[in-house]
C-alpha cells in the first residue's frame, strides 16, 4: 500500500479530474438529452428525423472514435478555446462524452415519455397548451419521474467512460493509475484495487442518492 500513499497526490489529482469530467458531461448529457427526447417526440417530421438519425448514429459509434473526432477533428476544423493546452483537451473530452450520453438519455426519458397516457397529452392540448408547454408542464415532469433508475444507470456508466479521455492527454484517475504504475511497477495490485476503490467512491454514493430520489419522487399508480 505504501505505492498508493508514496503517490496519493497523483491519486487525488486523477480522482478530482474524474469528477470535473463526471460532473460537466453528466450537466451536457441530461440537458442535451432531454432537447433529443423532445425532439423524437416531436410532431415536426423534419425534429423527429434529425434527432433519430444523430442518437442512431452516435450511439453505434464507439466513444473512443467520438473522442478521436472532438480531439483531433475539432481542431482541423478550426474549433478551439482559448485555453490552456489540458483545458482545451478537457473541453474536447466532454464534448465528446455528452455527445456520445445524451443519446442514451434521450432514449431512456423517451421510454418515460411514452410510459404517460395519451389523455394527459390529449387534455393539455384541450386547454390550449402547446406541444412545448404540454411537454414542459405536463409530460416531462411525469416522466422524468419514471424513469429515475435508468438515469442513474446511464450516469454511472458515464463515470466509468471518463476513463477513455486518458488516452486523449486528460488527467483522470486512469491516467493517474498509469503514472503510478510506471513509478512504482512493483505494486501493480495495490495501484489496481486503489484505483477501482476511488471509482466505487464515486458510483457507490450516486447509486444511493438514485435510489433515495426514486422513492422520494415515487409516483403513486
């Protein structure tokens, strides 16, 4: 264990890189997911079409190749930040992971959508709402409740693609494993169960408040 102690700055910086990228892509994923899933379920053809043909896209591409794109594509493109060289490298990796994570949260408030019945829709409708406000007001609360245990689910699962942006000059706890390995390769057990320790520091505590939420927002059938 002493490897792990001997390094454990390393071991911090890569922990807090995690949560940086977690929290970021997590806040991009819901908000951009959420304008997929209004858009699939949209009455436009033109809506529905573009945001069908995006998230069945991205989400048959593999997200080493999305990070590929926003890390070394974007910047062909002439699309970068005035910023540092790991900032820029930071933005472009949660570029990718909301692009690649919205899908499945599209897809998964889409289900919650389509779990509401046809009559609340129907009544918003008789009292003049239209499609955005009977959505916003109506439909969405409704199902965003239902579908709590996937969400938590799909961001979980985003925590542990974090580890991809190390191969794309991020500091993450993946990279920091790395480093540590390469300094001390005499304890590469130690370095592994640390590393998968701080992941389930992260998980473990997001699972509980998923489940916590759930029951507090539970909807009564």
């Amino acid at each position: 264990m002493d490897a792990v102690s001997d390094n454990f700055d390393v071991f911090l910086d890569g922990f807090w890189g995690t949560i940086v990228l977690t929290f970021w892509s997590a806040l991009g994923a819901m908000v951009f997911g959420t304008v997929l899933a209004a858009m699939r379920v949209s009455p436009s053809i033109a809506l529905r079409g573009a945001a069908t043909g995006y998230v069945n896209l991205v989400r048959n591409t593999p997200l080493t190749l999305v990070m590929f794109f926003t890390a070394f594509g974007l910047p062909i493109l002439q699309i970068k930040f005035d910023a540092s060289s790991n900032t820029q490298f930071r933005i472009y990796a949660i570029m990718a992971l909301v692009a690649y994570t919205s899908c499945f949260v599209c897809e998964v408030i889409r289900s919650g959508i389509q779990t509401i019945p046809i009559g609340q829709a129907e009544a918003a409708r008789s009292i003049g709402l239209t499609f955005s406000s009977s959505l916003r007001y109506v439909i969405l609360p409704q199902a965003l409740r239902s579908v709590i245990p996937p969400l938590g689910s799909v961001l979980i699962a985003l925590t542990k693609n974090t580890s991809i942006a190390s191969a794309f000059n991020n500091r993450e706890l993946i990279s920091a494993m790395r480093q540590t390995i390469e300094n001390r390769g005499d304890a590469v057990l130690w370095i592994l169960i640390a590393t998968a320790l701080a992941y389930m520091v992260i998980t473990l505590p997001m699972g509980y408040l998923v489940g916590v939420l759930e029951r507090k927002v539970a909807i009564v059938r």
